[in-house]
C-alpha cells in the first residue's frame, strides 16, 4: 500500500534530522541537500540508499542527481512507489 505524501515527508525530515544533526523544526519542503545541509557525495549516496529502503523505491543515479530538494525527493518517493 503506497503512502501518503504527508507520511513520507515526515520519515525524510526525521531521517534527515538525525543523519545530519539538524534541528527537525528547522527542516521544510525546500531544504535543498546541496547547500542547507552539511552532506557531501557519500553522504547523499548513503541517504537515497536508506530512502530506498524504507519506501521500498528504487532510484537510479540519474534520478538521484536531480533530487535537489526535500520536496522533489519526496514526490519522487510517491510517484515511484511499488
């Protein structure tokens, strides 16, 4: 069963919160991974990795290039779901 946006978003913002040590209520739709957070290649990579594993998604490396932003990563997740 898919789940909701709301769900997903939450999950990446907690996931996020605690993988980069940012402050949860600091975190918005518009965080954007290459200048809002402290995260460099290994990082990024190790996050789409756990991302594909919570929401049982698979995102190819073109994709994750182009996932800049909490929101774009999250509506990725939604439309990719299985």
């Amino acid at each position: 069963m898919a789940m909701e946006k709301e769900a997903i978003y939450n999950m990446m913002a907690d996931e996020i919160a605690e993988r980069f040590n940012v402050k949860r209520d600091t975190i918005t739709p518009d965080l954007n991974f290459l200048t809002d957070i402290d995260a460099d290649s290994i990082d990024f990579v190790e996050l789409v990795l756990e991302v594909e594993d919570m929401f049982n998604v698979e995102i190819s490396d073109d994709d994750a290039e182009n996932l800049v932003t909490l929101q774009q990563t999250v509506d990725y997740i939604v439309e990719h779901q299985n």
